[in-house]
C-alpha cells in the first residue's frame, strides 16, 4: 500500500483491523477470521491487534502530515 502510493487504503485496513480486535476472539466470523489470517502475517501483531491498528493509524497519520508539508 505504501509502496503503491494508496495511503487512504491504510486507513481502511487500519480500521477494518481496529473493528475486528474489538470483539472477542470467539465472536469472529469467517470472513474476519480469513481477512486477519491473509492479510496480518506476524503473530505478534496477530496476537494485538488494538495495537497492530494504532500503529497503522500512526502511520497513516504520519504519512499525511509529510505530504500536507511539502505541498507548501
């Protein structure tokens, strides 16, 4: 995603993640159970997900604020 220049698409993802690791690990449905499995790859963020989704939520709010600077 930062590669390809979609920052907006980090947000999503941040968010998707941050609705996901809201609920408990046993009130998952499928679609959320493979949307972490084939998209989040470390365990350790697997395991934290609240935190997984700050950090990209920091990220993308890092991100923005460097483009906001060098449009002036």
């Amino acid at each position: 995603m930062i590669l390809d220049g979609k920052f907006n698409e980090i947000l999503k993802f941040s968010e998707r993640v941050f609705r996901i690791a809201l609920k408990p690990n046993n009130e998952w449905g499928k679609n959320e159970n493979e949307f972490i499995n084939e998209n989040v790859k470390l365990e350790g963020n697997k395991n934290n997900l609240t935190s997984f989704s700050q950090n990209l939520f920091k990220l993308y709010a890092l991100i923005e604020e460097e483009i906001k600077k060098r449009r002036f």
